[in-house]
C-alpha cells in the first residue's frame, strides 16, 4: 500500500474543527482530537435542542391559552373541542398570540367554544 500524506486535507479539516470550537475552554479550542470530541457533542445537543424547542413553544401556548380560558370560565379543553365543534381551525400559536395581545377577540372565541359545546 503506498504512503499518503494527507498535507493541505488534514491542515483544512483541523482548522475547520478549531473553527468550530474557538471560545471552548482549555484544550477543546486548542487540541485537535479535544476539539473534535466538543464539537461533535455540541452539534448532537444542537440537534435536540432544535427539537425541544418545538415542545417547550407548544407547550407555552397552550399555557397561555388555558391561562386565557380560565378567566373566561373555562377550561382548557373544553376550549380546543369547542373550537373544534364550532369549526374554528386556529393553531395554537394563533390562539395564544390572540389571548395575550387581544382579550375581547378571544372571549368572543370563547365564546363560540362555549355556544358550539351547548349546542
């Protein structure tokens, strides 16, 4: 098998990686196989945290729904299955921006949850 020396690769893939992990502490930003390790975990938290973040929103909108719905007299889901009764498709995100920002829009959907369950 005949020698290969890597030159202008290897130089490119370590400053990529040292790149990546300028601002670690001690040898992560310093040392290449360090470095390497820091980066590859940090990218595999990057990688869950983008998915998180789309739970942990969720999550804040139906807070702020259901803080919205309890001062109207009602209950969080009761609300969603009389929206849905009522035929209002709003997402979540929607919803919420309506509870925080405009309170008599969303008592009026409230409202209509209401009238849709009764009904």
């Amino acid at each position: 098998m005949p020698r290969v020396k890597r030159g202008p690769k290897r130089k490119a893939y370590r400053q990529k990686t040292l790149k990546a992990a300028s601002g670690y502490f001690l040898t992560k930003s310093k040392l290449n196989r360090s470095a390497q390790e820091a980066v590859e975990k940090a990218l595999k938290y990057a990688y869950v945290g983008r998915r998180q973040k789309k739970r942990d929103f969720r999550a804040l909108w139906i807070v702020r729904i259901g803080a919205g719905c309890r001062q109207a007299g009602l209950s969080y889901s009761k609300f969603i299955a009389g929206l849905k009764k009522a035929g209002i498709d709003l997402n979540r995100k929607v919803l919420a921006q309506i509870a925080v920002d405009d309170e008599t829009s969303f008592r009026l959907l409230v409202e209509k949850a209401k009238a849709a369950l009764a009904g």
